[in-house]
C-alpha cells in the first residue's frame, strides 16, 4: 500500500499541502518546528483516527479555523481509492471514501494502514501502563476496524459503571439505595460483554505479536540467550483468563468464555470497587509485560535496551501487518538521531524494503543513505522538492 | 485562486456546509434559537428562520399559540407515559387493541416509530430514557413501578423490549428482562436487531452483521 497524494489543510501549522508521492522513501528535512511532523501525523490520522502526539483533536486544527482536512489518494495492489476526513472538534468528524457520501470516520479505517516509528515510542518501554494497552489496542483496531466500535462500546460501559459505583458508594450511612445492586448487576453484564470482546481480541493479538517482537529484538541486539526478549499478557483479573489464552501456538480466545471470567471477577472485586468509587478489574488495567531475561524491561533495561524493544514492537506490528495485509505505510519521525549506529543500521535495512516509506530529519545527517529517496526540503511553511 | 482558496471551495462545494454569516438583532436571535433545535445546523436555521418572517402574520401566530400551550405543560397518559391530551392517551382509550401484549420503550417518539409499522396492535409502556448513571438515571427515575403495577394487574402475557441498540438501550433491556423473569407465565422478548430492509449485505457495518448473525431464524 502507498499514498499517492496527500493534500492537508489547516492542519496544525499548515495551510494547505498538496504533495504527490511515489513508493520508496520519501524524506522530508527542515529544521525543528517547520512541521515536518504534522505531515506524518495527518497520514497516522487517516489510520488510526487520532494523534501518536495529542489525545484531543483540538490542537490539530490551524489556529483560528474551524476545521481540518485531510485527502489522501491511496493505491493498494492496483487499487486507487480517495479517502477524506474532516476534523472539527466539538462536533462530529466525518469522512468520505471516493467522493460519496460522508460517513462515520470509523467506516475509513483500514483503507490506510501506517506503523509509525517515533522519539515517543520510547514510553511504551519506560511509561505507563496504559501507553501499552493503546498500543495494543491500536494496532487491534487496525488489524480489525471492528474493534473500533468494542473498544469504544467498554469504555462507554466502563464510565456508566464508575459513575453508579461514585453515586452508590456515597449513599453509604444514609438512605441505601434499593435499585444500587440490581443495576450493578446489569453494568458488570454490560462491561463483561464488551470487555470479553477485546480481551480476547488483545489475548490473540498478543499471542501473535509476541514472536515477531522476540525475533525482532534479536535482530537489533543481537543474539544474548540471558537477556530474550518476551511479550506477555497480563491481566488484572489473573490467573482466571483460561490456560494457553494469549500464548504463541496456544488457543483462540473464546469471548463467550471470558465474558463468564469477567462476570466472576467483577462480582469478587464489587465490594472493594464500590469502596473506592471505580472499577478494579477489567481489560482498562491490564498491563502488557515487557520481559527481558527475567526482569521487566521498565526499570531495569539500560536506555538502549529500551530503545530496542520499542524498536522491535513497532517491527513486530510491521511484520504482523504485512503478512495479512502487504506492507503497510511506514512512518519514521525523526527516530533515526534517536538511535545509535546499529540500531539505526536495522531499521534502515528494514525500511529500505518497505513499499513507501516518509521519513522526517532536522538534517540531511541523519538519513541513512539506504534512504536517500526522494527529498523535500519543509521550511517557511512550504515543502519544496528538491 | 491561491491554492489554499482553491482547496476550500472545492470542500465548501462538497457536501459539508459552511459556516453561519451574521445578522442584525432579532433576526440573529431567531436564527440563533432554531440553531439550538436538535438537528437543526446553522443553515437550516437560517432557511426557517427567512421562511418565518416572510410567512403570513396569522401563520405565525398559530405556532406562538401551540408554543405557548407546550410551556403551560403537556400531559403524559397516566397509564403507559405517553405524550397525551387527556387523562389517558388514545392508544391506552381504545378498546381495540389488544392489552395482553405491552411494547416497552424509551421514548415517545419510540411509540410513534412502532405505531407508523401498523404491525402492532398491543399497547405500549414509555419509561422516559434509559439506564444512565453518567446522567443520573437509575431505575428509579424511569417508570418501572409502573410497569411493575401494570404487569401484576392487567391480562399482559407478553412484553416485548424496544429499548435503542446502544450501550444504554441494552443495559435498560438487560435490566428489564431481570426484573421480569420471575413472573410466571410472562413471555419477554427483544426486537430483534440485524439488516436494514432494501440493504445490500456487504455494506452492513460488522456489528451489525454480526447481530444479525447471532439473531438468525430456522426458517
């Protein structure tokens, strides 16, 4: 897959772009703050239906407008198809595919595929918990749009059940609440139902991705038996998920199953949810281990070790997707002055091969030469070829 | 045209519309209240706003009056909660229908919906909204003694659940199908949810079509 052209406007810094782009590297260079970023991201965007960078569309908009938009041109195998999309925060985004009707931005997803590789990669490794789960989440959703509507229908579920915890916890000494069991009862089917969906969906997701990583890891750091790398699951409600759920060579996740693991847990943990005012179990507070050796990559694995296993679940996620769906877009934002020689040396080998891949440097240093494909030169708000 | 210009036009002239343009006084202020109406955008707004003040005075007038009845309070039917000019709403006064079967919706407009199918000839139970804690609704805010009251007196033997295909809706019907199983001979049922008639199957959404599935019938 590739984008043919992108045109953006008023999206974050940039008026308007209108860039035409073929397979192979592209490299955009200009020094910090001229926006070279933003051009990946509007392409990340069109993917996933968010940022890597900002959680609200807000900030996406050019200052003083009231929307951005973004059209893309894409052409898989020797399909061509036109996807836009309109962001305007504080109303509803909406997207065309092929100049028909607007639709729901969700119906785009999965028309462009993207990894991107980007300085912020560094907190799946060192950050929390949940920096985790939206990788995994993202590149569910991704894989599978459908997940789109699961992921949101829990969260949904998810904030009805806190708000019912908050309001009965503070009934407690007072009136009780005659209605508070019963329709706690159908919160937790409601949060089951969903949860189980994308539990089983991140359980299969992770027993795939889990040797890509491994094996991707070793090809950055080489082989070190004492120092593996191993991607593992794991779930706030523990030892409950079923045995060879989320293992590599293990057993498809049923949903119908872990919506009863669910059940269970939920009614174990309403006591204690309803003392503190939220839920404590629940796909929302699992945690994706990142094991090196023994010892869990945050906290004890060096800055370069780190770097490396981030590294290796972006190119695991690459290789994951490109054996279902052919190569997706690779997006690499300044990483490259991130890394050090041979880290870099990989992933160049690994980008060189990609059917497009956009590239962003402050300097014409910082791109490896595998990459020197096309050049724009991004300064004074124009993006020029050169 | 600059470029810029250029892409915009070509967006305004597709089909999402542009902004609102700015008028003096009350007319802004007539435009600005019907903006606020659900569904209706800034031009549209406009659009009845222009319609209004160019229409006859009598016109007018007539839409002031039934405004002006609203605000002084509308009546709910005292038995199933529906919008009602009387005590009792006309679906509840006639004797036609038949009382053994009980529709239950959220809304009134749900009523509306099920009564333009002239499938069914039961009557109906409007619970004013749905499960939503995130805005205070609990069962107690919805009239579910009522429904109670009325299953345990009138002849119902079915209820049939017609709450919305969201996240709330389900939850309301989940509710309800607990509340309700203990009474003996009751038989509860759900609308079914799955493929819109005239539809072709591969543009269905992939919960839909899962709905669908999980929903199939022998035929």
């Amino acid at each position: 897959m590739y984008l043919r052209r992108l045109q953006v406007t008023d999206f974050r810094s940039w008026p308007h772009v209108d860039l035409d782009l073929g397979t192979g590297p592209t490299v955009f260079v200009g020094q910090n703050g001229r926006g070279k970023t933003n051009l990946l991201e509007a392409v990340g965007y069109l993917a996933m239906l968010g940022s890597h960078r900002v959680a609200s569309d807000a900030p996406l908009v050019r200052h003083d407008c009231e929307r951005a938009l973004l059209r893309a041109a894409v052409v898989n195998g020797d399909r061509e198809m036109t996807v836009e999309l309109e962001i305007s925060p504080g109303k509803t985004n909406r997207a065309r595919v092929n100049r028909g009707q607007p639709t729901r931005p969700r119906d785009i997803l999965g028309i462009v595929r993207t990894v991107l590789f980007a300085p912020e990669d560094l907190s799946l490794v060192k950050g929390d918990p949940s920096e985790r789960r939206r990788f995994l989440d993202d590149l569910l959703v991704q894989r599978a749009p459908r997940f789109a509507g699961v992921r949101s229908d829990y969260e949904k579920a998810l904030r009805q059940r806190n708000a019912l915890l908050k309001t009965s916890g503070k009934r407690k000494g007072g009136r009780e609440d005659p209605y508070a069991e019963s329709t706690l009862d159908v919160w937790d089917t409601q949060l089951a139902e969903a949860g189980a969906q994308l539990l089983a969906g991140r359980l299969d997701l992770v027993a795939e991705l889990a040797p890509h990583a491994t094996a991707a890891y070793e090809g950055i750091a080489g082989q070190n038996p004492d120092r593996q790398a191993h991607v593992v699951y794991r779930s706030s409600i523990g030892d409950a998920i079923p045995d060879g759920y989320g293992t590599p060579g293990g057993k498809q996740a049923e949903p119908d199953t872990l919506t009863e693991v669910l059940l269970d847990a939920l009614r174990e943990s309403r006591h204690a949810d309803l003392e503190r005012g939220v839920s404590l179990v629940g796909p929302h507070r699992d945690e994706l281990a990142l094991n090196l050796g023994d010892a869990p990559a945050r906290g004890y694995a060096s800055h370069g070790e780190s770097w490396s296993f981030a590294l290796a679940l972006r190119l695991g996620s690459y290789e994951l997707l490109r054996a279902e769906w052919g190569d997706p877009v690779l997006l690499l934002d300044d990483v490259f002055a991130e890394l050090d020689q041979r880290r870099r040396a990989r992933l160049a080998e690994v980008a060189v091969n990609a059917e497009q891949v956009l590239v962003t440097a402050a300097v014409d240093e910082d791109v490896p030469d595998e990459l020197s494909g096309v050049r724009y030169r991004v300064a004074d708000g124009e993006v020029s070829r050169e | 045209m600059p470029a810029v210009l250029a892409a915009r036009a070509d967006w305004a002239a597709s089909a999402f519309p542009a902004g609102c343009e700015l008028f003096e006084g009350v007319v802004q202020d007539l435009i600005d209240e019907l903006g606020r109406l659900p569904g209706v955008g800034p031009k549209s707004a406009q659009r009845i706003a222009f319609h209004l003040i160019s229409s006859e005075p009598a016109d007018i007038k007539r839409l002031v009056d039934v405004l002006g009845k609203v605000t002084e309070g509308v009546r709910f039917c005292e038995l199933c909660g529906n919008v009602s000019e009387q005590q009792q709403c006309r679906i509840c006064r006639d004797t036609r229908r038949d009382g053994a079967m009980l529709c239950v919706v959220e809304e009134p407009k749900d009523v509306l919906a099920i009564e333009r199918t002239r499938e069914f000839k039961g009557r109906y139970h409007v619970l004013g909204g749905a499960l939503d804690p995130l805005s205070g609704v609990g069962p107690d805010q919805l009239r579910m003694r009522e429904l109670l009251a009325r299953i345990s007196s009138d002849e119902v033997t079915e209820v049939i659940i017609a709450t919305d295909p969201n996240t709330e809706g389900e939850a309301t019907a989940t509710y309800l199908v607990r509340m309700l199983r203990d009474f003996p001979g009751l038989n509860v049922t759900r609308l079914a949810s799955g493929l819109p008639m005239g539809g072709d199957l591969e543009f269905a959404d992939e919960l839909t079509l899962g709905r669908a599935f999980s929903g199939r019938r022998s035929l």
